[in-house]
C-alpha cells in the first residue's frame, strides 16, 4: 500500500539496549521473561557496562529493586528507587538504568496482557501489600526458569501469576516521582489514544475534535479536568517526548527527526522544541547521554520493611542479600543473635 504523502516516513528505532546488549524477547510460549539486571551488566563486553544510556524497550517492563538505592528515569522522568519499589515501563517508552551496584528482577512481557492499562510507573508499597508483590515476582522468576530449563510446568500458571500481580498493583496508589495523571472520563481516554496515533501527522487541536465527535471546547474541558492541560498543550507534550525519544536512543539529525514528526522546515522543528523543552535538540541529545545525577528518596521508608520478601526475591536463587547500608536506608537495626542460657547446650 502507497504512504499517503503527508505521512512521515516509518520510524527505524534501534532496538532496546542496556550496556550493548539487546534484551531478550519474552519466552514466545509464555509472552514472559525474567533477568537480573546484575545479569545484564556482567554481560557487558569487556567488563564496561553503559548503565547510563537510556534504551526504547519494545515490551512492557516490570523492575522489582531488590539491592542498592539509586534513580532509573522512565520518558526522562527521575525516579528515587530504593529496595521493595516497583517500576513500569510500557512498550515505546525510554528508560535509563542506575549504575552497577544496584540490582532489580525485570519481569518482561508482551502487550496485550490483561491489566496493562493500570495507571503509574512507580510505586514503593509497605507491609502486607508489598510482601505479596515481592512474592508475586518471586514466584513468578522461579517458574520462568522451570519453563526454560524445560520442566513440566504449564505455561498458563506464569499467565495466572503475572495477571495476578498486575492485578494487585492495580488498587495500589502510585508513587515516587511526577507524571501521574488520571484519565477519569471516557472522551480523555480516546483523545489520548488518538494522540498516540496521529501526533506525527497532525497537531491541530481542531482535527482531534473532528476525529473524536466533539467540539474542540469540550476536548478542552476534558484534558483541563484529567490533567491540568489544554488539549492544544496535550498534543505539543506527546509531539517533544516523542522528539526526545528519538534525540536519545537513535542517531538521526535532528532535521530528519522533525521530518518524521511532520515539521516541513528544521527551523520550526528547532523553535517548537525550543518553546516547549526549553533547549534546542541537540542541547538536549547531549544531555541524554550524561550520566543521571543521583537522587536521594524523598518519600518514607516503609513502616513494615519488606526483609523476608526480599531475601525470599534473592537469595533463594543465588543473589547476595541487602548488604548493611542498604538495611540501615530502611531503617532497620541489625539485631544481635541472642546467646543460649548457660547449660543449656
């Protein structure tokens, strides 16, 4: 079929990677994968990790932090992590890894996957909630590997377990870092998803409106009361972080990236980015690939640490425990072992 000529030609994006290494598709039986992000940096050629590169992942990724405190960014947005906190990262989006030292069981899998809607990326839970999500993924890491060393486990049990956790995480409130916006109208939700699909073909609010079956006061009214924007400023968003997409996990000029976003002319592409980013691309292209700077958790160490879970979620398949420092961030004590009364061995 002929591109229509106001289409852009097809975005050519280099494939999710972490330390040059390409991420593994999901077990094509179960739609599932787990790995250590430990495991990803060892994989490094010649022991030197690129932890600080920000990589598009073409599947939906779950990081469960089990060791080490430090800030993944997810679409440029920083987020504190600490032992216990749980990212989501959708299909098309960019994230950027901590440094070596840090250690997270990633859960990959393909859309389409019940639950996959659930609002957020990130969220620290406590007590009895975030023991159940330790184990959730726990669980989840040990029969993957069942499946892989090929034992008789259905692969519908890591389906079940998967939809289970996304279910739980679900009725959790998000947390940990800015962004989180609620879609609480129907209108919303299908202006967002026509965003989604035409923001490189078009940015006029008064085409959105027609797409959608409503006036363009009403689709303003709708994004004011989900978000806090105009709808006008809802397109020109999608429009930049696809922009800083692009500028961070690919090579292309500048120029050829607002081609492909439907700018005619560089200069506009450049003021556009300008106007809405507050730097040019190439300022920020640079930026992209500095090292993040590191953050300290704003929010409150749980009252009830996760430390079963946690152990449960590592050591029992070989990693290291939390060492010291991290038990002291969550503020635990180290207990002494209590001595045996006299006589009494």
């Amino acid at each position: 079929m002929a591109r229509h000529p106001t289409e852009p030609p097809p975005a050519t994006p280099r494939p999710a990677r972490i330390a040059d290494l390409t991420f593994r598709s999901p077990h094509t039986a179960a739609g599932i994968h787990t790995v250590r992000l430990r495991e990803l940096y060892q994989r490094a050629p010649n022991g030197a990790p690129q932890p600080h590169a920000r990589h598009r992942v073409p599947v939906h990724l779950l990081a469960l932090v089990t060791a080490g405190r430090a800030s993944f960014s997810v679409d440029f947005e920083i987020y504190p992590c600490r032992p216990g906190g749980l990212l989501w990262v959708r299909p098309g989006q960019v994230v950027g890894f901590p440094p070596p030292g840090v250690d997270a069981t990633l859960v990959l899998f393909e859309p389409q996957t019940p639950y996959e809607t659930v609002a957020g990326t990130y969220w620290q839970p406590g007590g009895e909630d975030g023991e159940a999500i330790v184990d959730g993924v726990s669980q989840l890491e040990i029969d993957y590997q069942r499946l892989v060393r090929g034992e008789d486990i259905p692969v519908a049990v890591l389906r079940h377990e998967l939809a289970a956790l996304l279910l739980r995480l679900s009725r959790l409130e998000p947390e940990g870092g800015p962004g989180v916006r609620a879609a609480d109208n129907e209108l919303f939700a299908r202006f967002q998803a026509a965003i989604d699909e035409r923001h490189a073909l078009t940015r006029q609010v008064e085409e959105y409106a027609r797409l959608l079956g409503c006036s363009v006061r009403t689709l303003t009214r709708a994004s004011l009361t989900a978000t806090g924007r105009t709808a006008k400023q809802l397109v020109d968003d999608r429009v930049a972080l696809e922009a800083k997409r692009l500028l961070a996990e690919s090579d292309l000029p500048a120029a050829e990236i607002g081609v492909r976003l439907g700018f005619s002319e560089a200069t506009n592409f450049g003021r556009f980015f300008a106007r809405t980013v507050g730097c040019s691309p190439l300022a920020f292209r640079a930026a992209s690939r500095t090292p993040s700077a590191e953050l300290t958790a704003a929010t409150t160490p749980p009252a009830q640490p996760l430390v079963a879970a946690l152990s449960k979620a590592g050591a029992a398949r070989g990693s290291v425990p939390p060492p010291p420092e991290d038990i002291a961030d969550r503020g635990l004590t180290a207990r002494p072992r209590a001595r045996a009364p006299r006589g009494s061995r």
